[in-house]
C-alpha cells in the first residue's frame, strides 16, 4: 500500500485486537496511518464499516491481511481509466458509486489465476432475469478489487448477519436502490487464498445463495442455478468434502489445470474451474488431470477404487501414490507418451518424481522424445 503511486490516498487501519505480533507492526509505521485503531470487534465486516465511519475520501477500498495490491501503479491506473481519459467519469455531476476492476487469485499452495470482473449491469441483469452463464457468481467483483464510495458504506454499512458474503449483498442491495457502477478495466488486487470463503466453503454457498435470493425476482431460477452448479452431481450435504478435494488437488500442483481446459471443458459445460470440472464430471468421462495420468486405466487396474466410487486423482494423491499404483499403461502400443518411460525408475519415483525428471532432463532429449511420441 505505501508502494502505490496514486497521490490522493490516506491509510486507514483497522485491527481486531490482534496479539499475534500484528500491532507491533502497526506501530512502527503508525505515522503513516491517517487513522488506526485496535479493538475487539464483530467480525470483519464490523471492522470494515468501522473503517468506513473513520475515514474522509471519496471512495474506500480494504485490503485485508495478507493481501496486496496488485502493482505500485494499480490504483493510479484503475483511477485514470476512469477519471481520466476519453469516456471517463471527469466533467460529470455525479461520481460513480462503485469502482471495480479484476483481481489475481493466489491460492495458498502457490499457484495463481486472473479472475476477471464482468461488467456489474449484466451481472445484475442476469440476477433480475434469472438468465444464468456458467460461472456467473465468479463474475463478481471482490471487495479488494472494489472502490466504494465511503458515504454510502459509512450510512447503510455491510449487513452483519453475513460472515463471508455481506460485500456481495452490499453491491447488489445498493444496485437496487439505483446506484452507479464503472469498470476500471485494470488488476486491482491480488487476493490471497485460505481465508473464510476458502475454508467454510459450505457456508458461503449457502450465503451467496441467500443473496441472490434476496436480489432477485427470479427465485425459482436462482435456486435451479444453484442446484445445476452446486448439486447437479453432488448432494449439497457433501460441498464441503468436494471443496477439500479440490483443495487438495490444487495443492498437489500436479493438475495441469489450462492443460485440462484447453482439452475437456466446452463452453456450455456448468463447472468451468478445472479442478472442479475434472470432479464433478471428468473423471466420469475418463478425463485426464495430467499428461501422464489415464483415469479409466487407474480404475480399470485398481478396482478397489472403482468399486468405492471415489475420484481416481484424489485417491492417488492420498493413497495411490505411497503405494505405487500405476497411472499409464505404458505399454499399450497407442500411448503416445512411451517415450518418456526412459525417465521413470519404476521403484521409486511417483507422478510428482516424473515431473520433476522431465523439468530437470536435458532440452535435446525432451525433444526428441517428444518427436518420438
């Protein structure tokens, strides 16, 4: 935050009563804070409007913890394709009251992915008709990708029955009384994986549904969008083992997960997350996660897994891969990545130990087996 390059901007700092050495921090740059306070409160969105009520400016935007934003220039960037060039805000009576732009997910394991904001009036239509596209919830911004204008928070505030959604129900609650959005068209934040909506995946589910409830005067359509989403190959009871599963997948880092993108999910498909495709329905289809791993030939030499219904990668990550179970037939005449047999020492090398001899392999043999293949 003190990196960014935009002039007109004043920190304010909100802190829980933390005692994990957060305040201790806080101290040492507390002259640059405009205001800062550290007090028990309600939860985040407490600490949030209370910010709202303590700040001056214009617009607000939170970074929570761990959080960042984007690059040095990212407000200045986001405000000047607003405010200052052709079509911009600048010269009109009324400010837009919302700002948003796109964020960079950055999962806890590591590995990152733009998540883009779509443009809010669709959004807000498609919530009013009930003309749902796969991934419509996605296409929301988040609040560290979101100006908001402080006045409007400080009056009304985020509805403190919501633990993980009230932002989302702010926007759309304040869209219905007719507010304004812009689109930055720029990154604004990077948002950091592991917090609330990560780890209580169930509830926030089942808060987004309340808000889009709450919003729409398309009930019926709104619940059969959840439910083709959420529960078209799950029981609803279950999200919170298929959300662990996903996690898990995720962390593994051995999904290739725009490998898998480009090769098995069709634009009408619902689940449009790769990872989340792969176990609602593409190992169904005998997609592959991986180059090198073949779904049907795991079932088909692992019956056990095949008999228990569960998810062949998930199965290999938490049990297949320490007892070395195979994961291609490698020696089918069609397998088209025999060639890379030469880097696997069958003993003691796993799907993450071949990967890794690929990256380490000399450029002139990848090739060549490449070409063999």
């Amino acid at each position: 935050i003190f990196a960014q390059t935009y002039p007109r901007l004043e920190i304010v700092v909100v802190d829980g009563a933390s005692t994990d050495g957060t305040t201790a921090i806080l101290e040492r740059h507390r002259s640059r804070f405009a205001a800062y306070v550290s007090e028990p409160d309600k939860g985040v969105y407490d600490a949030m409007n209370k910010a709202a009520r303590m700040a001056n400016g214009d617009y607000i935007i939170f970074i929570n913890a761990g959080d960042f934003l984007h690059l040095p220039t990212a407000l200045e960037e986001a405000m000047g394709n607003v405010f200052g060039g052709p079509g911009a805000w600048i010269g009109r009576r009324t400010l837009p009251d919302f700002v948003v732009g796109h964020h960079v997910y950055l999962h806890d394991h590591g590995a990152s992915a733009l998540h883009k904001a779509e443009d809010f009036e669709r959004t807000w239509q498609a919530l009013q008709t009930g003309t749902f596209r796969p991934g419509w919830w996605g296409g929301i911004p988040c609040h560290q990708a979101t100006l908001t204008r402080r006045r409007l928070l400080a009056e009304d505030g985020y509805d403190l029955s919501f633990q993980i959604t009230a932002d989302h129900n702010f926007m759309f609650s304040q869209r219905r009384k007719g507010r304004s959005f812009v689109h930055a068209n720029a990154i604004i934040a990077t948002y950091v994986g592991g917090g609330m909506s990560q780890k209580r995946a169930h509830q926030c589910i089942r808060e987004s549904l309340r808000v889009s409830l709450g919003n729409s005067p398309r009930p019926g359509r709104v619940e059969r969008y959840y439910r083709d989403t959420f529960g078209a190959q799950m029981m609803i009871a279950d999200i919170d083992r298929f959300m662990a599963e996903a996690d898990l997948i995720r962390r593994s880092g051995l999904f290739h997960e725009e490998w898998y993108r480009a090769r098995h999910i069709r634009p009408g498909d619902r689940f449009q997350d790769p990872v989340e495709h792969y176990l609602a329905v593409g190992a169904e289809r005998g997609a592959w996660p991986n180059p090198f791993f073949d779904t049907r030939h795991y079932l088909l030499r692992n019956t056990d897994v095949a008999r228990s219904g569960q998810n062949p990668f998930v199965h290999y990550l938490q049990a297949g891969r320490k007892q070395h179970r195979p994961f291609l037939d490698w020696d089918s005449p069609g397998q088209g990545m025999a060639p890379f047999r030469r880097l696997y020492r069958w003993i003691d090398q796993d799907l993450g130990d071949l990967e890794a001899a690929i990256a380490e392999a000399p450029p002139a043999a990848l090739l060549a087996m490449i070409r063999e293949s």
